[in-house]
C-alpha cells in the first residue's frame, strides 16, 4: 500500500488486498474504493462500529465493494456445528467455553500491536474472527461482560441468543496449560461446548485462499457480515472490567497475575 498514489493513475486494478496495521485499514479501503477497486481486507476490518457506517456510504457512492476475511466461516468443522445448532431446538440455549492463548515475545508491545489506539487491544488483534465465528453460529449479541482487561489478556462472558459463552484470550506463555506447555506448544485453542471439545484447531491453512476464490466468484464477506464482531470487541475495550465476579472463564481460578 506504501507504494499507492493518491491516484492510480493509468494502472487499472480491480481488487487492492489490505493487509497494513488495523489503525490503517479505515484510511486504505477508502483509498481502492476512490480509485475504483473493490476492496479485500484482513481482519479486524475497522476499529471503530462508526467507520463501517462511513465506509457503506462511501461504498454505495463509488458502487465498488468492501470484502473482508471472515476465514473461520469456511472452516468445515465450524460450518458443521452452525448447521447442528440451526438444526436443533430454537429454544436451546448452549454454554461454551472459548480459550485461546497464543504466546508472543517483547517485540509485540515494542510494535503498533501494542498500542490499543492503533491496534484496539488484544480481543482485537487475536479474538475479532472468534467472536464473529460465535455470533454466526449462536446468533445476536444479548448482553456482555468483561472480567479482566490487559494489555496481555482478556477474558469475559457473551450472552447471546443461543448461546452463554467464557472467553479467555492471552499472548502470555505463562497461560498455556502446563501439559500443553510439556509438548513444547506456544499455542493453545480450544472450544468446547458442555463436555464436548469442537475441533478446530486443524484446517487453517487453506482458509485464506478459499475466502479470497470466494470474493473473486463474487460471493465474498462484507461490511455488514463484519458489524457484529466489529461492536463486540469495541466495547470490550472500552468496557468496565467487574473483576472476578459471576459466570467467569474456568482458566481465571488457576493463572496467576491478573
């Protein structure tokens, strides 16, 4: 992107992929959709809930389109489980547990990754096509909670409609579980659902380049696929955390330094 001009003068391009720092995407999408591309970017697609409303006029002006990359939407084990829960009783309401942990050294905080006004924090950066995985799923958003905030982690409780979820989201080594940790893993993803692990930590690789063929065959993910994630992690970070109190993710009981 640092090579586009204000116009791309005779060059004619049909899709700009945007793949710059968060605080940058907003300012960058505009740019393709000014010069009549559509627009591919990475998650989170905006920062802020008010820059998707700007964006949709802009979009609707120009009559090019925002794609953004809703990957876990395509994972197979993921499209099972919507599948399973939009098949079962609409009436049923399931309770999960989210936890990812995925440890990242000092260079994280030294970079734009650590600065919440350009990166929006950490349910941002690591947990933005979680929650929108879980709202795909389990549907609308009923009531939120936070129970810790940090530059470091986050956890906290979504109520939605079919669903009470625990999340649990950390770049801290020290918060993988010990006999993960033993394997020599850096990583940890689980969700579960009651008793039952859903399965997902394989099949990742191809799921970028099975949303970009979708875009291009016209069939893409848009701004108003992103809203819902997009409101969800804006008001995590500037939400209250409550502290250790209510429903709150099973990992709080056992970490230390929260």
């Amino acid at each position: 992107m640092g090579h586009l001009k204000k116009r791309l003068d005779d060059l004619k391009v049909d899709f700009v992929s945007i793949c710059s720092p968060n605080y940058m995407h907003d300012s960058h999408i505009r740019l393709a959709l000014r010069n009549e591309s559509h627009a591919i970017c990475e998650k989170p697609i905006v920062l802020n809930p008010w820059n998707l409303d700007a964006l949709l006029e802009i979009q609707k002006e120009t009559e090019k389109q925002v794609f953004t990359i809703l990957q876990l939407r395509l994972h197979p084990s993921i499209k099972a489980l919507r599948d399973e829960i939009h098949n079962g009783p609409r009436d049923k309401v399931y309770d999960l547990d989210l936890t990812y942990i995925t440890s990242r050294g000092n260079w994280y905080f030294r970079s734009w990754k650590g600065d919440i006004e350009k990166s929006g924090g950490i349910a941002t950066n690591i947990g933005v096509h979680f929650f929108d995985m879980l709202t795909w799923i389990f549907g609308n958003v009923n009531e939120s909670f936070v129970h810790i905030l940090k530059p470091n982690k986050a956890a906290g409780l979504l109520k939605l409609e079919h669903a009470n979820i625990r999340w649990f989201l950390s770049i801290d080594y020290n918060d993988i579980p010990a006999e993960i940790r033993q394997t020599g893993k850096r990583t940890y993803r689980s969700l579960t659902m009651g008793e039952r692990e859903i399965e997902f930590s394989d099949g990742f690789t191809d799921l970028h380049t099975q949303v970009y063929k979708e875009i291009i065959a016209g069939r893409g993910f848009g701004l108003k696929d992103a809203r819902q994630s997009i409101n969800i992690v804006y008001k995590i970070r500037n939400g209250e955390p409550i502290g250790l109190q209510g429903d709150y993710h099973p990992l709080l009981k056992t970490i230390g330094n929260i």
